[in-house]
C-alpha cells in the first residue's frame, strides 16, 4: 500500500506532462500557407556602390550628398560587386523573394544630342546577371523601378528641374518600357515607384531629402501628379506589353506605398478623429484613391483647394485600377491631434509650408506601449520619427484592404531602426510581434496577404547616413565609409554579420510557421510545476 502511494503521485505527474505536451495549445502551429512569401529587401543607391563604375552616372543624391555634406553612398554595401554572395546568403537563410531597385543613372544614360535617356549596356547587362543569379537561387524578383535616385541629368537639363516638369513623364514612361522589354520574361512582382510620399514631402517639403527644396505652397502637389500620371501611363504600357507576351502573362505591376497608421489622440474627441482620418488621407490616400477613383481625396481637394491639380478625364480613366495588387510598406503608428487642438505640442505656424500645413496635423506622440527605435554612440533616438507599435500594422492592412477587398497585398517593407549592436533585442521583439500582426491579418481578418518583405536584409545607406541601422545582418563598415573620397572598399570590409532576428527570420522563411517564443516554455514549466505535491515525489524505474 504505501508503495501504490508513493506511485499515484508519480503516474499522476506524468499523465499531466503528457497532456501538458499533448494538449492543443501546446501542439497548435501558427503557420502560413505554402505559397506565402517570406523575403527581404534593398534599394540601388542604398546597397550597389560603385557609382562610377559601369557606365553609371550621377544621380540627385550624388549631388546632395556632396551638396550638404551628408554621408554618400559611393561604396554603401559594395553590392554591385558582392551581390552572388549575398544572394547565396539570401537562399541559405530560405528566403522566397528579394525586392531591389533599379538604378535609372545605371541603367541609362543621357544623350546630349537627342536629349533623352538611352540604354547604357553595361548597365542592364548587370541587372540580367543580378535577376538571373535570383532565379538560380530559387528567389522571386520583385523589381522596383523607382526608389528616390533619378539622374541627375533629368534634374538639371529639363525645366522646371527633374519631376517639377511634365516632361519627365514621357522620360519615366521611355525608361520603364526599356526595363520592360529587357526583364519581362524574367519576373511576376513590379513595382513603379517606392514610397512616393516621401521622397515628395522630403524632398520638395520640408527639403530633408534630395533635391532639397523647401518653401513651396504647391510643388509638392505638383511632383506628385506628374509620379502618378507617369505610374499611370508606365501601368498601362505594362499591360500592353502583357497582352503582346512581351512580359509574362503571370507578371503584376503595382506601386509601393507608405503611412505610419494614425490613432486619435483622444478617441472621444470628435476633431481628433477628424484628424487621424486626415492624415491617412493625406499620407497615404493621396495616392491610392486616384487609382480607386481617379482623382484626388476628398479631405485634400476641400483643404487645398485650386493649388491641388485636376485630372482630365483621360488621365483619371488611365489612373483608375492602375494596380494589379496592393504592395504596402510600414514602420510606425502615431497618436494625433489637430495643429489647432488645446492638446497640440505642435503649432499649425510652425508646419513646413505646403502639404505638412494642409495636413494640419500634431502627430509627435504615439499609442501607450509604442517603442522608439535604438539609440547612437550619442544616446540619441537613431530615427526621431520611428514609434513602434505592432497594433498599427494590422490596422493599416484593414485601411488599405477596405479600399478594394479583392486585391491582394504585398507586405514590401517593415523592420526596426537599430543601431550598431548586433545582439539587438528591440529588432527580435520587432519582428516577432509585426509578425503576429500578419498572421492575425490572414487568418482572423482575411485579408489577402501574399508575402512579407523585411527591411533590410543588409544594413545600408539610409538617406544621408550610416547610423540608422535596419539589417538582418550588421554590416561592419569601415571608419571611412559616407567619405566623397571613399570609393573602393578592401576586400576585408562590409563584412555580413547575422543578427540574432536574422536566424528568426530565416527559421520562419524555411518552416513557413511563427517560431515558438519564451512564452510556450514558460506555460509548460508552470503547468508542470502545478502537479507537484507538498512532499517530493520520488519516482522509481518501472521494472521496480
């Protein structure tokens, strides 16, 4: 008898380990489906370097650079010259696509005599080398033709300068039907422009960004209408050359766009509401309702009036369903109030001149448990503007979605801004948690998510800096890199480190499931510990 009491309590504990690591909470995988892609991505002049090398030409960021003695990008991550190894490292980690840029200054080159752009062979002869090495690999292309580098040829030969002039659209339309005609039998994912918001508010808003102009009621307007009439016409020879078989019958054209999702400051206050709907509007809406109904938002043609430019009746045709998917990028989420409100910390007076006072919005807080991004050798916030809050990401899918229910989206960048460290514990919550997001938006909300892109596979050249670090993998860059006069990087430089979010990452690219976190083991520890008795319980070997 008292060897049957000492044995029940030893049954009884493992009955209770078996339905611990039986039980479906325990056993349940969070798993998208097979065809779901997991991949990272890049941009030309943040990644490529040799920027004088090929035939390549200077770009408004060559310029810039130099012009506010910022960081450049002559060598960046040598891309131009590692790109096999780093493709390999790609499909080593099981990654299923790769998003890049192409180089408009590498892929063309101005012709004084014409006074148009023509093909630069060596050029595009590295793009095909580039494209084929992906296909080699197993990794899906998605091509981006624009992301922020135009030539600077086209910025100081055409007036008004670079896309202040309608002639740029043409310009943009010859280029996009070369890429055409060289790739089109090469890939399915295309996409004109990358986040035409910001390189429009910063470049010719608040003048952080190149071509740096500032002090404008209109140009912002201006640039962006011709960005989207030149993605509408550059959508529509796309389809022609579709329909020709000059590209696949299979291949998707879209554009890449951006917002920080905005919450009301004060969900209550009936003018916080108004101006979270306003900035979504004005962010992201600016360009996604021409495509949804050929024209402008309505918020934006009631607050700027005649400044905002007007479709003709052709272009609005052209501009509408000039989209075969979503493609969606995201970082941050903001708390917002009117500039006007008692609660702003932000004066309307004080609003760049043009679209950020349009806009009139406060956005500098951000939802309780947001996260700012790492912080520099100087104890400064590394992105100012970065404000994590995982919740956001799902809510901005259901914005876009809600838009036309039917598209698919293509999730084309999210990551953390990180810093220096490569054990980055921020950068693995990030991932983890704007992961969650995703699974939750496929399986609980059903929007259609295809893929999602993690920004950046490498750290690279963020916009005038190399402090900023969003990599997978650190990246060790030479004391000497953003110099004017760095330009041939040693052998033994940029080498590629994998951060801890890298082996993450990887692990849900190969297994198509979210990785089990700290939190399963410690619910089983607890409920292990709960089947201990008072007494130790020794437990003997069975054949006892």
């Amino acid at each position: 008898m008292n060897l049957l009491r000492r044995l029940l309590p030893c049954a009884a504990a493992a009955i209770a380990a078996l339905l611990v690591s039986s039980s479906p909470a325990a056993a349940e995988e969070r798993c998208f489906s097979d065809d779901f892609m997991f991949g990272s991505a890049t941009a030309a002049y943040q990644v490529e370097g040799a920027y004088e090398e090929g035939g390549r030409t200077s770009s408004i960021w060559d310029d810039f650079c130099r012009d506010k003695n910022l960081s450049c990008a002559n060598v960046a991550d040598d891309f131009y010259h590692r790109y096999s190894s780093d493709i390999k490292l790609m499909a080593d980690d099981g990654l299923q696509s790769f998003r890049f840029s192409i180089s408009w200054s590498r892929a063309m080159t101005w012709n004084n005599a014409t006074r148009r752009m023509e093909a630069n062979p060596e050029g595009i002869a590295f793009y095909h080398d580039l494209i084929d090495n992906m296909l080699s690999n197993n990794i899906k292309p998605i091509l981006t033709l624009y992301h922020w580098d135009l030539p600077s040829a086209l910025q100081d030969e055409l007036t008004p300068k670079g896309w202040l002039s309608e002639e740029i659209i043409d310009h943009f339309v010859d280029y996009a039907t070369l890429i055409f005609q060289e790739f089109g039998q090469k890939l399915d994912f295309w996409t004109t422009f990358n986040e035409p918001s910001s390189f429009i508010t910063a470049g010719y808003g608040s003048g952080a960004h190149a071509p740096g102009f500032t002090d404008s009621e209109v140009n912002t307007y201006i640039v962006t209408h011709n960005v989207m009439r030149s993605h509408a016409k550059a959508v529509h020879k796309f389809r022609e050359f579709r329909d020709a078989g000059v590209v696949r019958s299979t291949a998707r054209i879209g554009i890449v766009l951006v917002a920080h999702y905005s919450y009301p400051l004060d969900e209550t206050n009936a003018a916080d509401v108004a101006a979270a709907a306003r900035a979504l509007e004005f962010d992201y809406g600016w360009y996604l309702e021409p495509m949804i109904s050929g024209d402008y938002p309505a918020v934006m043609r009631e607050v700027v009036g005649d400044r905002l430019p007007t479709f003709t009746a052709e272009e609005s045709a052209l501009l509408k369903g000039s989209y075969d998917l979503f493609m969606m990028n995201h970082y941050a989420s903001k708390s917002v109030t009117d500039c006007n409100s008692t609660t702003s910390q932000t004066s309307c007076d004080s609003l760049a001149l043009g679209y950020a006072k349009d806009r009139g919005v406060d956005d500098s807080r951000a939802p309780e448990g947001y996260r700012n991004s790492s912080r520099n050798s100087a104890g400064e916030l590394n992105c100012a503007w970065f404000t994590a809050y995982p919740p956001g990401y799902l809510a901005l899918m259901k914005w876009v979605s809600a838009h036309d229910p039917s598209a698919e989206l293509l999730l084309t960048e999210n990551g953390w801004c990180g810093n220096e460290e490569v054990e980055n514990e921020d950068q693995m919550w990030y991932y983890k948690n704007y992961l969650e997001q995703v699974y939750k938006a496929v399986t609980e909300e059903s929007i259609k998510v295809i893929g999602y892109t993690a920004w950046s596979y490498l750290d690279n050249y963020e916009w005038g800096s190399f402090e900023p670090r969003f990599g997978l993998y650190y990246v060790d860059f030479p004391s000497e890199i953003g110099s004017p006069d760095y330009v041939t990087a040693e052998a033994s430089d940029l080498n590629r480190i994998a951060r801890p979010a890298a082996k993450w990452f990887s692990q849900l690219a190969k297994t198509k499931c979210l990785p089990e976190d700290s939190s399963s083991s410690s619910s089983s520890s607890s409920a292990s510990a709960s089947t201990s008795t008072s007494e130790p319980v020794v437990c003997m070997d069975a054949g006892l």
